[in-house]
C-alpha cells in the first residue's frame, strides 16, 4: 500500500474542489471513502458553488479589501457560503476565532451584493 505524504496544505474554493474530485473518480476506478464522502458534501452545497471565475473573482475583491485579520482560509470559506447579511457572516465565521469591527463586516458583505 502506498505510504502518502504530505507537501502542503491550502484551502480551496468548494468549486475547485469539486472539480479535483471529478479528476478522481475519472482516474480511479472504485473511489475510496474520502473521495465518496468529499462528494456528497459538495452535492449538498451544490447550490452554492459558482463558477470558478466567479469564486476567483470573489477572492479578488475580498483580498482587495487588505483586511489584516482576514487569511486565506476565511476568505475561501466567505467565497464557499457567499453571506448576505452580518447573521450570516457570523455564522459563517464562528469557527474561527475572529473578531471584525462593524465598518469590516459590512465591506465584506458588500463584496456579495
């Protein structure tokens, strides 16, 4: 059995990573539970997913904001459930330990208006 290896890690755009699952499940013959449960996934935030221009320019305006608190991986999750009002940016956020003073708040969901 192979013994993988980790080179890096990076958070992804849920448009990104479906389309490295369908170069899985094309590769692979019999997908393995990962790839299986990484899918059903997207299919539920199905909805969600844009295109991946779309998603990329998202990141554009979002990074273009220089908001200092504000890494790679909160604007990917931003990018993936696209909030509309500051409930639902929190919501989105409480993962992470993040504050964000109101006037931030409001750039970002002006981002996806």
């Amino acid at each position: 059995m192979a013994n993988p290896k980790f080179i890096g890690e990076e958070p992804m755009i849920l448009s990104e990573v479906d389309r490295v699952i369908r170069v899985v499940s094309k590769r692979d013959a019999e997908p393995n539970f990962r790839t299986i449960k990484t899918k059903e996934f997207i299919e539920n935030f199905s909805e969600n997913i844009s295109s991946a221009k779309d998603s990329e320019e998202l990141v554009k305006k979002l990074e273009s904001l220089n908001l200092t608190r504000l890494k790679s991986e909160h604007i990917m999750k931003l990018v993936d459930f696209k909030p509309k009002t500051q409930d639902d940016l929190k919501v989105v956020l409480q993962a992470y330990p993040l504050s964000l003073p109101k006037k931030n708040q409001e750039s970002i969901i002006g981002v996806f208006e």
